[in-house]
C-alpha cells in the first residue's frame, strides 16, 4: 500500500497581499493619470487650433467689412446724386440722374464667418475653451453679430420694397438697353412709366431712407470692425500668438 505525503505551502502573510493590491493600485492609478494627460494634451491642441481658427474668421471678417464699406460709400454717393437731380425725372431724361440710379440697384452684404463658431457650438467645443476673456470675447462677439444680421435683414426687406416702387415706376429695361447699346441715356426719351407726382414723391422717399439705413450700417460696420480687432487682440495676447 503505497503512502502519498502532501506538501503543505507556507501561509501567505498579509503584508504580501497588500503589496499586491498596492502594486496593481498604483498601476491603474499611473495608467488612469497617464490617459488623463493624454487627452488634457489632446484638449489643449484643439483649443489652440479653435482660437487660430477664430483668428483667421475674425480676419476675414474685417476684411470683408473693408469691401462692404468701399461699396456702401460709392452707392451713398451716388444717392446723394440722385436725390440732387431727382425732380428732374419727370422733365426728361437727365444723364447724370439715370447713370447714378444704377446704384439702388443692389448692395453690397456682409456675410459673417461663422465657421469656426458653429464648431464650437454644435460640438460643446466652447468647453474647451479654458481663458475666460477669450470664451466671454467670443460669444459677445457672435451675439453682435446676430444683432447685426438682424438689422440687415430689416434693410433687406425695405430694398426690395424699394425695387417694387422702382419697377413700377421706371422703365428699367428701356433704360438698361439705352446704356448697354450706346453707353448713355437718351436725353430726349423719358424713362418713366408713370406720370403720378405722388408715386414719383414716394420713391424719392424710399430712396432717401435708403441712404439713411447704409450711412446707418456703415456706422454699425465701425463698431463690428473695433469688436472683431478687439477680439483678435485679446486672443494674441491670451494664447501667445504669433
């Protein structure tokens, strides 16, 4: 009758069971630190690529606000003209008058640069943003500049009322072809589709309050163009751009 012995293995102390628990402890603890600085670090680059982002929109913008403005001055000018000459409509066609009518023709819009603030919103990116001055900068800058395409809006609707007015009174295809073929207006030809004082009283009016909504926007420019400056100065000094 064969007699197996069983080896018995020394009781493991305490002491190495906490050492256990210690070591992997302090192992997810170092990988949990070192995925936290990771993504910290990867946070941190894309804040700075958002605030460069933000530069060049904000560049762009003032850029813009540079054309609309040369544009703006140009059709008061002219404005300025047609309301000179504009009781000289009924009488004949006055070259100076119907050359600068071309003006109220259209105008020209400032279109906001809002590709990097869409991004911020719609991807909670604005959390990313960590600087307080350039966080509050921004989002005061984009509430300007909703309040801004709202009173452009306005402007909108109110020229095109002014096109309907115009339409109905001058006879824009006659004088279109005059200055295409021949590069001037017929002074002995009349322009005009209506005869109506009143009618004709009421387009100078639309006209004259046209002049006052541009010379209004060319104001609002001013501010808009101080407030992107101001924004890209804060986010030079803040982020340490070059």
């Amino acid at each position: 009758m064969e007699v197996h012995t069983h080896s018995h293995t020394p009781r493991k102390k305490w002491t190495h069971y906490f050492w256990e628990f210690l070591m992997l402890f302090l192992a997810v603890f170092c990988g949990f630190l070192a995925e936290y600085k990771l993504e910290h670090t990867i946070e941190q680059h894309k804040e700075k690529e958002y605030i460069e982002s933000m530069r060049e929109d904000l560049q762009s913008d003032t850029a813009k606000l540079s054309r609309v403005d040369s544009s703006l001055l140009v059709i008061v000018n002219s404005i300025d003209t047609i309301l000179m000459y504009y009781d000289e409509m009924s009488k004949g066609a006055n070259p100076t008058l119907f050359r600068n009518i071309r003006a109220i023709y259209s105008y020209p819009i400032f279109i906001y640069s809002d590709r990097t603030i869409q991004q911020l919103k719609s991807s909670g990116g604005m959390r990313l943003i960590k600087n307080k001055k350039a966080a509050n900068g921004i989002m005061d800058y984009d509430a300007f500049v909703r309040n801004y395409e709202n009173n452009g809006a306005y402007v909108q609707r109110y020229w095109e009322n002014l096109t309907l007015q115009r339409l109905n009174i001058i006879d824009q295809q006659a004088l279109d072809n005059d200055l295409k073929t021949r590069g001037a207006v017929d002074i002995k030809k009349k322009y005009l589709l209506v005869s109506d004082p009143v009618l004709l009283h009421r387009l100078k009016s639309f006209v004259y309050e046209l002049k006052t909504y541009h010379s209004n926007t060319l104001r609002a420019n001013i501010k808009l163009r101080e407030k992107a400056i101001g924004l890209i100065e804060t986010l030079i000094k803040e982020y340490h751009l070059k």
